[in-house]
C-alpha cells in the first residue's frame, strides 16, 4: 500500500505537473474576480472567504477525472483490481495521493490569495484551516465521480457536473466556518465540527462508493 | 491445484459472445485459446481474471486447504493488451512497485528486479523510464512484472503480440519453466508456444469446438 | 558586452556545441562580473541614507525596481527566442525561451514579493488590485502558464512551437491587458488606498539603483546561459538514454 502511494506521488510529481497546474487554475480563477466585482478591498475581503473556497473547490475537481482513467488506460487498472488488500483500502490509498499532490499544494497556497483578496490575518487562517479539513472530502466524493466515469472517453466534464452538486454541503459548512472565524456573534466551532463529520463520513462513503463503481465498470 | 471453469457465458451489452465453456487445468498444464478475432478469447480471459462478471457459470480454484477459499483472481497473473506499465517511472520503479504491490503468495517464489529482467534479457536497462523502451521490449518488461511475484496461474493475452522470434522463443521458455515449477498457463495466442502439454480451446464466436483431450 | 551576446546567441551560435564552449568560457567572467556589481550596488544600498518618509523600507526598492525591470525584459529575451523558434527554426532558441520562463516567473515573484513586503508599512496592505500590480501579476500566472505547457508535453520541439506561439500572443496581448486594466481602474479605484507617491528620486537613490539594475541584468544572463547550457545536457542525456534502450534491444 506504501507502494502505491509512492508510486502515485512520484507519477504526479514526474508527468506534467499536476499540481502546478492545479495551484494555476486557482490563483487564475481567483485573480479574475476582482475584475468582475471591481478593486474595491472592502468588499473583496468581505467575499474572500467565498471566493477562496469556490476557486479551491474547483481546482481541486480538476484533475479528479485522471484519478483512475491514467491507471486504466495502460491496464494497471486490472491488476490493481484483482488484488484483494482490500479494494476500498486501495481506493482509499490513490485518494489520499492525488489528495496530496494535487489538493494539499491549493491548501498551501490559499493564505497567498488570501491577501489578494484583502483579508485578515484570522480570516485567512480560518479559510485554510477549513480547507484542510475540508477538502479531503472532495477528493473522497471525486473518487466516485471518477470511478463511474472511468471508461467514458472524455469523463472530465461529467466528472465535474456529477461532483459539483454532492460538494454542496461541504462548502456551505466550509465556508460558514471561515465565516464565523471572523464575524463575532457566529460561533466558529459547531460549523467546523460538522465539516470535519462530513470529511470523516466521505472518508468511508466515497472509497466504497468508488471501489463498487470500479467492480462494476469492467469492460 | 486445479483450475476450473464451469459452463461459463459472457455477454457484452445484448450480444451474447460464449456460452457454456468449461474447462479444468491441473499443475503444469497449459489451455491455449485460439479463434478469429471478436471471438471471445480476451473475454474469457478477463472473466477468468473475475474483471468481467459470467453471465452464467463460475470460476473456481481448488488446491490445498488454506488457498481453497481464494477468489481466482487472487492466485492469477494477468497480462492484458497493456502492459500496466508507468511510461514516466524507470523501468526498476515499475517493476518494484508491482513487486511490492502484488505481494508473494505464501510460499510463492518471486524473483528480484534484477533476477527478472535478466530472464526476459534486459537488465540492462533498468534504469531508463519504460517510456523510451520500444515496443518489443515494453512488453517484455511487462512480461518481467509476472516473475517477480509468484502466482499459480498466468493468463495470457497475445503475450506475443509487438515481438520479434527471438523474444518469441524467450516467452516460450519462460512459459514452460512455469509450467515445469507446477504452474497454470490460459494463454490467447496464435504462437504454437512450442508447448507439450497443451489443451486447446477453439473459439468460434458463440459456438465453440474443442481439440484438446480431457474437457469436461 | 551582454547584449552583443544575446545577439550572437540569435545569429552566430546556430549549433549548440558551439554555444557550450563559448559559454564555459564566457560564464566565469559574466558570473564574476556579476557579484562584483552586486557587492557594489548592495553597499551603496546599505550605505545611502533612507528616505525621510519611508525610512530603511526604500532600501526594497533596490530590488524590487530591477527584479520588475527584468521580468518585463525577461518577457521580451523569450519573445525574440519565440520569433527565432518561428520564423528561423533555430533550435536553441527552443532552449532559450524554455530556459528564460522559469527565471522569468522567479524574478516577477521577487519583483511582487518585495512589492508586497513594501505595501504593507506603506499603504497598510499586502495588496491592491492597483493597474501595475495586476498586470505584473497576470505575467506571473502567464509565466506560470508557459511553464506547464513546457512540462505538458513531452516532444521538447513541438513544445517549443507551440509555447512560441503562446508567447508571441501574449507579447502582443500584454499591452492590451495593460490597457484595459489601466481603464478598469481608473474607474473603480477605491479612495481609502494611499497612491504611490513616489519620493523625487536623486542621485543619491539613483546611484545604487542603477548598479542594481546592472548586477540583476547580469545575473539573468548568467542564469539564462547556465539555464540552456543545463537543457541542452539534459537532452543529451535523454538522446543517449534513447540510444542505450535501442542499443540494448539490438544486443540479444
């Protein structure tokens, strides 16, 4: 199991730089919403938070659809579905790699954009705080979008579209614990208690979801 | 150690491609299939693998008590059209990782990297990425992946395919030192693989006819 | 003296072997050359008194004005190379332009770093979505860009075409950007943030400046010769990698 993790990490570092391209999307998505609302820094670092997190949602769909289509297309995909260590141990192992090669990076790099958007010191600490907590759990919902979509051709869109909606819930808590970080009356802990629920709750729904979906889409 | 295949079918979508198939293999036996292509032999492969659920009929594997349990696919190799090789890793890290991943059997004998490319004639490069390999020696690599785990059963699809006759030749002994150890071989192939002991199944779309001896 | 060589990098060095042996013997000179300056233009940084205003933090502007310089000539250096890529086929202008990006984004990171570092005691933020500041950055994210085309692929040649014409494209779009952000702005700006007033600069700033300015160009060319001089072994390297795998199915 190490070594599939090994062996993913070093794939994302060494093929294309995924997760470069990850933290570009993010920092461009980010960068252009001040020239959609204009420059005015009260109202960016009020929306800050938001932004952040629906441009680190994104992000981090990205690059989901490769998470078992690259294993498939050279048929490592059947070797890794025929050992029994188990499957959801397996799944579980590729979402905790591609979880840090290409989610953790935007994690990192959230504070930065947090002071493109004007926002406080605590503000910016409580939006990465609730990405990382939070963010596992979209890598955990990708997975099942990307196990059900893993034999489609051109599977990335769709991923999307059948992820997006499940992500719901993640970011309304995510971003109403940043929220209560900052805004006084708001408590900060029962949102991110909840958040880390969800996290913890995807952390066995999506690796099964997606073990049953990739048993079921042999071809 | 037996192997054995019950009245399997298989259905792609409505298209019924085989039906009622059964075959059992004992230690050091080897069942090559034969047919034109879109007769089913890469199916029946893959249901044997239990990447593809039968629509009717069952797979099992018999040997000594604590492995009786097993699903097949836990006691097989499979090699595929594709090799199930990362072209941006050294063919060593390749290698390892399947090493690593695959795990022995309990008493299994798996060779070391470089044990198993010396077998398939290339420790020579193990250190390149398997992505500035040609062709013949990609698969030849892949064809290394089975020797350093051990696994009863090899399932073979066109292992020979992209090869030239001495690679050819090369696979052939490979196979029979697996077939002499007490290992299985199903094997879709048009290679007569200078086998001795060799069943053969032809496949003929839905129908098939049998040439070998003891089907049953 | 570096500009006749970034010439002769266009026209003269058509073979890159040749291009080797003239940069090992013209890197100790450049790269000496080059902390020479910088050990002259950091003391007189250090040395000259601080603005009444602003006090030490004017010292950052010794690097942030040359590292904002350079990551617009940097721009142009890999603009040429591109038109050298296109309309030559010149193969280490490939190399150059894919060599200048990174050091280009490194010298545009240090240029809104050091920037950044100065807004804070200064207009009391990190950042402004001000016109300069956000075309600098959007030539960080399209450097940025250029780099993971450059990774993307794995053919260096067709890599090179292709971010060749991504380059000219953006060489072309840079001002329009500029434009634009300028019309943006100027519409929307917010009165809370205190403008750049910018101190008079005399002599006493402009000295260091300068020298600055000329330790940083030097150091691009040092860096941007020891960039493509390390690209071109790396692909050496590959080629031979390439030619043992065939050497070897050749063997048995």
């Amino acid at each position: 199991m190490t070594a599939l993790l090994l062996r993913d990490l070093k794939l994302s570092i060494r093929a294309g730089g995924g997760a470069l391209i990850g933290i570009l999307f993010f920092m461009t998505v980010v960068a252009v919403i001040p020239f959609g609302v204009g420059p005015d820094l009260n109202l960016l670092s009020r929306i800050g938070p938001a932004i952040v997190w629906i441009g680190a949602l994104l992000a981090a769909l990205l690059g989901l659809d490769r998470m078992f289509q690259a294993d498939r297309d050279d048929g490592s995909l059947d070797l890794l579905l025929m050992q029994e260590h188990p499957l959801v141990l397996t799944v579980l192992v590729k979402c905790l790699a591609h979880w840090l090669a290409n989610v953790l990076p935007l994690v990192i790099a959230s504070p930065l954009l947090g002071l493109f958007m004007n926002m406080s010191e605590v503000a910016i600490g409580a939006v990465m705080l609730t990405l990382l907590v939070g963010s596992p759990a979209l890598t955990f919902i990708g997975a099942v979008g990307a196990a059900v979509s893993v034999t489609l051709p051109r599977g990335g869109l769709l991923v999307s579209i059948l992820v997006l909606p499940l992500c719901i819930p993640v970011l309304i808590f995510g971003v109403s614990a940043a929220y209560a970080a900052v805004e006084d009356p708001a408590p900060f802990l029962p949102p991110f208690l909840i958040l880390t629920a969800i996290t913890m709750f995807f952390a066995v729904l999506g690796p099964a979801g997606a073990a049953l979906a990739l048993r079921n889409a042999g071809d | 150690m037996r192997l054995n295949a019950e009245n399997l079918s298989a259905h792609r979508g409505e298209d019924l491609i085989f039906s009622n198939i059964s075959f059992n293999l004992t230690a050091g036996e080897a069942l090559l299939l034969t047919g034109p292509n879109g007769s089913g032999k890469s199916t029946l492969l893959k249901v044997v693998a239990g990447l593809m659920r039968p629509a009717s009929g069952r797979v099992f594997w018999q040997a000594e008590p604590a492995e009786t349990g097993l699903p097949v696919r836990e006691v097989c190799h499979y090699l595929g059209h594709r090799n199930a090789m990362k072209p941006e890793l050294s063919v060593a890290e390749n290698l390892g990782f399947w090493r690593a991943f695959l795990c022995d059997r309990p008493g299994g004998t798996g060779l070391s990297i470089g044990e198993a490319a010396a077998a398939v004639e290339l420790e020579a490069i193990l250190h390149l990425p398997f992505g500035y390999l040609s062709a013949g020696q990609q698969r030849r690599m892949a064809f290394a992946k089975l020797l350093v785990a051990h696994r009863p059963v090899w399932l073979l699809d066109e292992p020979t395919a992209a090869l030239d006759v001495a690679a050819e030749a090369l696979f052939a002994r490979l196979i029979r030192d697996h077939l002499g150890r007490g290992g299985l071989v199903v094997a879709a192939t048009h290679q007569p693989l200078d086998l001795v002991a060799a069943h053969r199944l032809e496949m003929k779309g839905f129908q098939y006819a049998e040439t070998g001896e003891d089907f049953a | 003296m570096t500009e006749s060589l970034a010439i002769r990098k266009f026209s003269d060095l058509a073979n890159p072997t040749r291009f080797l042996a003239i940069a090992e013997r013209v890197l100790p000179w450049l790269a000496g050359l080059c902390c020479l300056l910088f050990a002259l233009g950091l003391t007189l940084a250090f040395t000259t008194e601080g603005d009444y205003q602003q006090g030490d933090t004017v010292r950052i502007m010794y690097i942030h004005v040359p590292a904002a310089w350079l990551s617009m000539m940097c721009y142009s250096v890999m603009a040429l190379s591109a038109l050298g890529t296109l309309v030559w086929r010149h193969p280490l202008a490939d190399v150059s332009h894919k060599a200048a990006a990174p050091l280009g984004a490194a010298f545009t990171l240090v240029a809104l770093v050091t920037g950044s570092l100065w807004g804070k005691p200064m207009w009391g933020t990190w950042w402004v979505w001000d016109a300069r500041l956000t075309s600098v950055f959007i030539l960080f994210l399209m450097y940025l860009g250029l780099i993971a085309l450059n990774r993307a692929m794995d053919d260096p040649s067709r890599a090179a075409r292709v971010s060749a014409v991504l380059i000219l494209v953006g060489f072309v779009n840079i001002p329009i950007i500029k434009f634009s952000v300028d019309w943006w702005n100027t519409l929307h700006q917010p009165a809370s943030v205190i403008r750049m007033g910018g101190p008079t600069i005399d002599a006493e700033f402009l000295r260091p400046l300068i020298v600055m300015a000329l330790a940083f160009t030097l150091l691009f060319f040092t860096l941007h010769i020891m960039a493509i001089r390390n690209e071109i072994w790396r692909r050496r390297v590959a080629t031979q990698r390439r030619m043992a795998a065939r050497l070897a199915g050749r063997g048995d």
